[in-house]
C-alpha cells in the first residue's frame, strides 16, 4: 500500500508530484508507524519531505505544546526546512518556528512562549535555549537528525546526545543524511530503540540526470585567477566549495577588487548578509556562490549547472555531499575539481567509485575544453566547453513536469 492512501485528506490534496521517491517510500510509513529511522539516501532525493509528512500528521496542533524538534547543521539548511514546513501547513493549526544562530534570542524566547508545534534549529542555539529552560525538552515527542552525519560528528555529537536524553521518554528519533558512516550508524543505535534502517543507492533514483565529473590541474596561487574566469562564463551557475574559511575570505578580497560576479557563504556572517549572498545567487546578479562544507550543507539551489571544488574535498562523504547539488530533478550537471600537483593521489581515491573516469580539462582561449594541455595546444578540442549546455536540457530543470522545490 503506497504511504499515500494513509495520508490525511488536507495532505493528499497537497501532494502535486508525479511520483513517489524511494526514501519517501520507506520511511514516511516506518515512522507513521512508530519506528526510529536512521535513512541514507542521495542529496536531493526527497529526504525532507520523507520526515515533515509523517511528523505532519504524528503532532497535535491544538496541544499547546512543542512536541517535534528538527535540528541541522546549517543556519539555511533550518530556514530552508521551515520553508517548506510552512508550505505544508497552510491552512492547518501546527505552527513552526525556527531557532538559529545568529539571529535575536529574545524574539526566540518571545515565540517559544507561544508554544509552537515544531521548531527547527542549529544544534548550538537549541542547546543554549533547552539549557535555559526556554525550551521544554520533556514534551519533545519527535526528533528528527537533518544531515546527521555532521549532527552526530564529534564536534555536535555531546550536545546532540544530551538533548535527546532529556526529550521525552517516549521520544522516536529519525537520522538522515546522503552517508551514514558505519561509525555514525553505531553511535545513533546507542540512543534507539530497534531503529529500521534505510538506504537508497543513487540507481534507485528515477530521471537522474547525466553528471559528468571532471578536474582541471591549476597551480594553487591560480586558483582564484581560475574561478574569476569562469564567473564570467554565462552558462556556469555553480556552487564552489573551499575546505576553510580563511582562504575564503582571501579569496573574497581579491574576487571582489576585480568585480567578479561571485557571492560568499560563511559562518562568520550574519543572518541578513547569509540571505543576501542567497538572494543574490539565486536570482542571478552572481554567478558563482563560493561557499565553506558547513555553510552550504543540506541548500536546495535550483538550476546548478556546476559543483566546483576549489579545494578537493578531505573525505569522500564530502565529494559525494557537495558533489550531489548539481544533477537533480533529472537535470545534466558538472562536477569540477580544481587540481594542485599534492592533491593528484587524494582526488583519484576520492574518484576512484564513480561511474566513469573523470575528465580533464584546459582553459582554452576564454573557457575550459577537454584534454589537458598538451593535447589542446596540438589541436582543436573535440568536444564542448564547461560552462555550455550544447543544445542539453539545462541544469536543475524538472524532468517529468515535477513541481520544483525541496522535497
């Protein structure tokens, strides 16, 4: 029976996509059920709505009571889940309320009395509030681990673990996140009971789109030279991700003295200046957002044409998260790497799984074809530049006339 015939009417008359997606499958039943759930499934396969339908339909909206608690990484990632929190209850009595960082903690305090239904947060500000007793952890009957992974790291994984245990005692807990390590299986078990585990494979997904992977060699004091040439590119519309926060705001400097058409995203910034750089991308005034891992986990960006990693990433569960952005909805994208001589041997381990075997590239007379240097110089290159569609369905369309939008 299809998790459809078990929602109720105000929801089924909400649901506008063509089909079901394999997470939703699996665990809106397992958890209308009952079950704690630790979910791994492909970046944009639909792993939110997989928890905000069931949670839907589990609390009760005229209680006067928080009874859900979503908690993820990321300042968007929180706004982003409230979006569509708040997309599905229009019209209902549940109420939500988002408490991040950066933002005013006594206007959180204001709403907290309020006693909304679900509030969504980073794992820092959720602690400061529960600790301050502004948060009534004990009427906590629902957690969800958004991109839990990184939630139950070593940096969050105390804190996480400590507010589940003053949640109520009959709490149900949901991990999800595109890796679930075995390391991080074993520490969400320590806190479940009899979790139903889930995992979907990147061929279970229906229209996936074609990514091609591909990596061009650059000196490291070029790099910054390289992502301002392609800002220029009029089909590139890329997230480019940088392993710290220092070397992007180098970056940022010398990209901006040159007017680059290129937005930042970091943990040092405030609220207003995080939506701004989004607006900015979004809309198109920039056309590259170079962001750190932690800033832009979980960002539902339509339309990615690219994934740049400035820096190769250090883990593959970092490939294959920022790697995931692009591709979606049955849409063609790129993954590109920027590639210094110390970074050759990591990037063929971090490859080493794929498909395919990734293609190199050289900046050729204003934009990147394929082949390396020694190639293109000898003759013309054989196939389109990065950056051009060639005639393809663009990046981040929606394959089949899907509603666009996370799901």
């Amino acid at each position: 029976m299809s998790f459809l015939e078990r929602l109720e009417p105000e929801l089924k008359e909400k649901w506008t996509f063509e089909e079901e997606m394999p997470i939703q499958t699996q665990m809106i039943p397992a958890m209308l059920d009952g079950r704690d759930v630790v979910a791994e499934s492909p970046t944009g396969s639909g792993k939110t709505l997989a928890y905000v339908i069931p949670l839907l339909m589990l609390v009760d909206g005229s209680a006067n009571k928080t009874e859900a608690l979503i908690m993820a990484p990321s300042q968007e990632l929180c706004m982003q889940i409230v979006e569509v929190f708040r997309e599905w209850t229009a019209g209902m009595d549940i109420t939500v309320t988002q408490l991040i960082g950066g933002a005013n903690k006594q206007r959180q305090i204001e709403k907290l009395k309020k006693k909304p239904t679900i509030v969504v947060g980073t794992p820092g500000r959720i602690w400061e509030l529960a600790n301050d007793r502004k948060l009534k952890m004990h009427d906590i009957r629902h957690i969800i681990l958004d991109e839990g992974d990184q939630l139950l790291g070593r940096e969050h994984r105390s804190d996480v673990k400590s507010l589940i245990g003053s949640a109520s005692p009959d709490c149900r807990v949901a991990v999800v996140s595109a890796t679930v390590t075995d390391e991080i299986r074993l520490v969400a078990e320590r806190f479940m009971d009899e979790p139903v585990h889930i995992r979907v494979a990147a061929d279970e997904m229906p229209a996936q789109g074609h990514v091609v992977h591909s990596f061009v060699k650059v000196e490291e004091r070029d790099k910054t030279d390289l992502i301002r040439r392609l800002s220029h590119q009029e089909n590139i519309h890329a997230l480019a991700f940088i392993n710290n926060t220092d070397q992007l705001l180098m970056k940022e400097s010398k990209l901006k003295f040159d007017d680059a058409p290129v937005a930042v995203l970091h943990s040092g910034m405030n609220k207003m200046e995080r939506k701004q750089a989004l607006d900015d991308f979004r809309n198109g005034k920039v056309r590259i957002l170079i962001a750190t891992d932690v800033a832009a986990r979980g960002l539902d960006i339509t339309g990615l044409t690219h994934v740049i990693h400035i820096d190769v990433p250090r883990t593959a569960e970092q490939y294959t998260h920022r790697s995931g952005r692009t591709g979606r909805a049955g849409a063609d994208g790129e993954v590109l790497a920027f590639i210094s001589y110390p970074d050759e041997k990591t990037y063929r381990k971090l490859t080493r799984e794929l498909p395919g075997k990734p293609v190199q590239k050289t900046w050729h007379k204003g934009s990147l074809v394929e082949g390396s240097a020694k190639t293109v110089s000898a003759g013309q290159p054989k196939t389109r530049p990065s950056g051009s569609t060639g005639g393809r369905k663009p990046a981040g369309g929606n394959a089949k006339g899907k509603r666009s939008g996370r799901r």
